[in-house]
C-alpha cells in the first residue's frame, strides 16, 4: 500500500479529487467508493491512509451524514481544504458549443448552473447520478451534441475538452473537506480544533459549554448538532475552534469542558484551510 | 375552501396525516403535495389554511429543507405534535403472514425494520418512493404474496389490513412535525417559542446571543444552525426555548437578544407537543 493512498466518495474526477489534488499534490492515489461508509471504512481497515470527506458545502449547508460517521468511527481529523466549486462545461469530440444539445450533470450541479440553461434555452438538462460520471460516461459512449458539467480534473481523467468555465451561478460556492486518518498527526502550525460532546439536557447546559471559550476569547467557527440516537430530543454538539491542544489556553478550556459534559471527543487539531 | 384543510407531504395515509389527524382530529380535510416547498406554497396561496411540516426524526435528524422554508416564507409555527413512529405490515387479500413474499416500502422505513426481515428471511425488501404510496400502488395491483410497511392510517385510508404491528427496531423513533399558517395565534396555554437570528462573525458572539437566555434561566429546548447563502462561512442560528413571548422574562430576553443580533425573527409560539 502505497503512504499517499486517500479514499474519495464519487468517481474519479470528482470535486472529491480535486480536493485531494489540491492537497496532498497530483500524484496522489485516489481510491472510489460508492459510499461515504466505505470511505471511512476504507482507512479504518487500513486499505487507504487517508480517506477525504465533505462536511459543509456554502449553499447546501452541512453533510450531516458525514457528522454522524465522525462520530461512529475513531478516526482523526488531519487536515482541511476549503475548495471553490467551479462548474466546468466538458466535451469530447463530435461536441461543439454549436451543436450542443444535451448536459448530464448531477441534479445539484445542473441547479447550480441555471443562468447558463437560461441563455442556452434548447440545451436539455439531463440529471445523472454523479459529476465525474456524467463524463465518465460520454467518454465512453460519445454521444454528438452532449456534453457534461463537472471539476476541470474530470476532463483531465477522461481526456475531455473544457468547452466552457464557470457555469455556476453563484461565487460564492465553496465545500470543505476534512482529510482522516487512523492516527493524530498535529503539524507545528495547526490552529483550528473540531471536538464533539454532549451534555445532560439541563437548563442552561449549552451555554455553560460555551462559556469555557467565552471566558478565554477563542473564538468558535462552526458549530452543528445532530441527535443522540435512543435518547429523543437529546443532542451531539459539534464545535471548531481557533487553537492549538498543544497551547496552555485551548487546554484549560478542554478541561474545563469536560467538567461539564458527559461525553467529549477531540477530533482533530489541524491547520484551518485558505477561506 | 373549508377552514380545516392541511396541505402535508406525501401521499394519503402517510405519517404526515397520522400527524394532522393527532393535531386537528379525524375529521380533518389534508391536501397532499409531492414537496416540501409545495405545502408552504399552498398555505402562502391561500388554498390550505395550514401545513404540516415535519422538522426533526429523533433517529435520523432535522429535516433541513424545511428550516430552509421557514425563512424563505412568512408562515408562523401556531401548533407541533410529536408523532412516535410505528410501522405496520399492511396487506390486501392474496397476501397472509404464511405466503408472504415481498414487502414494499420507503428505504428508511425498510431499514428502520430489520428485525423484521432478520426473522423472516425469505421476505424481499423492495425500496418505494414512500411508505403510503406502496399500500396506494397494491391496493390497486393487489400482489399475491406483497405487503407493504407504512402507518395504520395508510390501512384505514385505502382499506388495506394490518398483518402485522410494530416492526421498528427502535421504539424511540419520533418526528416532530410544525402545524404552520400565515398569520399568527398565539394559544393561552403557549408555552414554547421558536427563533431564528444571525450575528457577525464576531468572536463570542453565538455566546452573547445565548447568555440573554442563561441569564434569565430559560431554557432552550433545540438549536440548528445553516448556512447564510452568498455569505460563506456565516450561519442562521434556529433556537426553541420554553416561555411565552407575552412574559416579561421572555420579552426582556428577545429585546436584548435583538441588541446582539442582525437578523431576528420569532418563527412562532405554541403549545409544546407531548414527548
């Protein structure tokens, strides 16, 4: 097994590897899974190293599926990036802006590109399972006049032609990925921590959590909730924040939240990506 | 149009109608729509006074879509009811514990039974667009030897019998659903209010927004957050806290709480659903 092995959820080319490429360079080894399971199974059961997992997209909000299996699995987070989604239009040879007439695409990247449908009012939106496999699959069977939107790594996959870039409506679209692994690695620079806890439903009990940052002005990035199962109405609180485990501070006020909660999870520490 | 009209997701016979019918009663008229954005739509339109949102599972989580719709429209949450979720085995005549084969139904509700299908291993799970939809389609096709799984409402709406009760796994399976209209009515038993608000991304600011609370001990029942759209990296905070907007303790927390905040709106207060 090679040490740069990292398990993506999608196809090849998918943003996934983008992400991948973007951070850990461009020979790494992607491997596909189907699921997001399989890809925290993959490094538990040492097939991969790494494996990199969407958690919050900027228009879709939070991947709560992925929350959940930070939870379920005792994996570490190592490292971030946060990756602009631009939407590529890709074609292969019998495909010309010309003569297009079809775009497969997943249903979420064809709503994401709707100003382009609108200037193009005979292009026909054909919803596919997944990005990279809408050019997965006209590389293979080269339909004239289609083509595909997806990541700019897709048409370097497959051998595709960007006909067009950024069809996206909004800018402002970005997904952050978390690369796992099985072991805590902190690199010297890392300045972000994401914990999980959880706390007996009491009055009062969430903000007696936030206050042991509150009361040392480290300022919290995000902050998710997701239910504890067989215990209704009961909370999984999910917080990143600005520090390092390794500093006195963020220390005092880990301990400090572990007075006052029943269960408590660092995640990681790890380097908070370009935003 | 009759004043007890209820647009609700899904088919006749769903959990949503079990959840109206708990709500407003038996002789209440719903109006079923494929969407989520569709019931709001309805009420805004005035074609239904109310709509029935669902809005959290205690197994699966919060239904985010309808957090989303919440800001996008003006409706107020004016009642909620906790439905506990109890699957049936529903058949038509052709089909009896002994020669059953197939059993059709909604995924999650396929895999929220697999006690079931553990114990009765020759039976084929075939995955359905929704649990009421697949006693609707054999109540038409009557199947020999199929079944389907879904709540005892889908039994008594298209005359299907009930083989089987309880075949969840968990019995701590809830969802919580919000009776929405287009103005507001606040009962005089009232007890609970739901809030929704964004702040700068200010260091502490999540934690002054919570301490209007703490400081008057109300106690807040569930927080969600989602992301602001076109501003990445920015979050709505959604919170539900005990009290009635017409106490001063609750008044006082909500004028302090706009001096903190952006964007405040109170989505509604209501009568809390039994646990």
């Amino acid at each position: 097994m090679p040490q740069t092995t990292i398990a993506i959820q999608g196809e090849r080319g998918s943003f996934s590897e983008e992400a991948a490429t973007r951070l850990m360079g461009p020979n790494v080894r992607v491997l596909p899974k189907e699921t997001f399971p399989a890809i925290f199974q993959s490094v538990a059961e040492r097939e991969s190293r790494y494996c990199l997992a969407p958690i919050e997209n900027t228009l879709a909000g939070s991947i709560y599926e992925n929350y959940d299996l930070l939870l379920e699995h005792d994996l570490h987070i190592v490292a971030e990036v946060n990756l602009r989604i631009v939407h590529n239009l890709i074609a292969f040879p019998g495909t010309t802006m010309e003569n297009l007439r079809q775009v497969y695409s997943h249903p979420v990247a064809l709503a994401q590109c709707s100003r382009f449908f609108k200037r193009h009012p005979k292009v026909e939106k054909i919803p596919f399972y997944d990005t990279a496999g809408s050019v997965k699959m006209l590389a293979e069977r080269k339909i004239p006049g289609a083509a595909a939107i997806a990541s700019h790594i897709a048409a370097l996959v497959y051998d595709g032609k960007i006909l067009q870039k950024h069809l996206e409506d909004h800018q402002e679209n970005y997904t952050r990925f978390l690369q796992l692994a099985r072991t805590s690695s902190i690199p010297s620079d890392a300045n972000k921590v994401s914990i999980a806890f959880s706390t007996r439903n009491a009055p009062g009990a969430l903000f007696r959590c936030l206050s042991v940052f509150a009361l040392r002005d480290i300022d919290l990035t995000k902050m998710e909730s997701r239910p504890v199962r067989g215990r209704p109405w009961e909370y999984f609180f999910y917080l990143d924040f600005a520090g390092n485990v390794r500093d006195k501070k963020c220390q005092k006020a880990l301990d400090h939240l572990a007075e006052v909660t029943d269960i408590l999870r660092v995640l990681g520490c790890y380097k908070a990506g370009k935003k």
